[in-house]
C-alpha cells in the first residue's frame, strides 16, 4: 500500500472506454477530408493531443490538423462523447478512495469541456474535487503542462503527495518531468511495452489492482 494523498486519473482508457466514439469521429472525419484510412491503428490516437496525431499519422501540416479537430468536434460533440462507458469497477474504486481520505482529480488531455459532460453524465463528477483538461483552442493539452497545472491547485502539497494514474506514456512522462510518482494502466489503449518503456513506478493490469495499491 503507498500513502499519496492526492490522485491523479487520466479520463479515456483510464475511467471510460471511449474507443468506439473516438474512432468513429477520426473515421468521420477522415471521410469528410477525403483522407486515407491507411491501416493505421487509429487506437494510437486515442490520448495523446489530437492535433498532434493527425500531424504525425496522416502528415498533415498544423493549420490543417487543426481543421481536421474541428470536423472532427463536429461528430464527437454530437454523438462521439456519449458513445462511451466506464470501465467495470471505476465508480466503486472512486467511491472506495474517497471515503479512504483520498483527494481524486481528473488530468486529460481532451478539451475540459467535453471532460466535465463525460463526468457529469457518468456521475462520476462528484468523486472529483479538480478537473484539468486543454482548452477549446488547442492549447495546454499536454499532459507535462496539464498535470503542472493540477499541482497548482494544491500549493500545500508536496509533490510525493501525488501520484499520476494513466494508460499512456504521455501519463509517465507528465508525471517524470513534474516529478512526481505515477501508476501505469495496462487495461486501456496504450500497449505494455509503450508503459513499460517510460517506467512507471507501478503497473497494473486490473482496476482491481489500483484498489489493492491504495487500500488493505
């Protein structure tokens, strides 16, 4: 069992499987831009800031990546975000955390405005006492910058207070360069050798396994 106080959870592959959504509004928007799906694991897309991941996977310039979240927004705000669902195990997790003294906030990378509709519409929200997300106009969406922003907010705290919860190496690396601990999940969409690469301090396979972290 580890003592932080104050827990970090990414939001997609993390507390929702979000994957269908998300992979039907990339498909949609690779329709409406007439772009090639070209075999591409579009699960690789699903965490990491979006824009980016049309500039590095389809080549496209960042004016035009950025057009692309914008069709892109056009199915997911409407469809894409409820088509979606938590994770078996996460609202009794939560539940369990909080009533154990844990503060819980929730770091994505996907826009706060989309995040807190998910929370909210999963009742999911009041377990959460911070939610940081980018912002509508693509910036701050990197993890690095978005968990300095969730540390901010509690300036009491020292960083071995936290503790970093995420599927991606996004997750581990915001949660290196912040210096402070992290928890690798190996249930969402990113693979155990991209976890394992950045070397978290903890890995687990099962939501179970979190609990087992944090509580006797």
């Amino acid at each position: 069992m580890i003592k932080s106080k104050i827990l970090l959870f990414d939001l997609d592959g993390t507390l929702t499987d979000s994957k269908q959504g998300i992979i039907n509004s990339i498909r949609y928007t690779l329709n409406k831009m007439k772009l090639p799906e070209n075999n591409i694991n579009l699960e690789l897309m699903i965490g990491p800031p979006l824009s980016e991941s049309f500039e590095k996977y389809y080549g496209l310039n960042n004016e035009t990546a950025r057009q692309a979240v914008a069709v892109y927004r056009e199915y997911y705000a409407v469809k894409g975000i409820f088509e979606n669902e938590v994770y078996p195990g996460i609202p009794e997790l939560l539940h369990k955390l909080k009533n154990n003294n844990k503060t819980l906030a929730c770091v994505t990378s996907k826009a706060a405005f989309y995040a807190e509709q998910i929370l909210e519409h999963f009742n999911l929200n009041p377990y959460f006492t911070r939610l940081v997300g980018s912002n509508m106009d693509l910036t701050c969406t990197h993890k690095i910058e978005l968990i300095k922003l969730a540390l901010s907010h509690f300036p009491q705290n020292s960083n071995s207070d936290f503790i970093m919860i995420g599927d991606r190496a996004d997750d581990i690396i915001g949660a290196k360069h912040n210096k402070i601990a992290s928890i690798g999940i190996l249930y969402g969409y990113g693979s155990r050798e991209e976890i394992n690469k950045e070397q978290p301090d903890y890995c687990v396979d099962t939501v179970e396994e979190i609990r087992n972290i944090f509580l006797v």
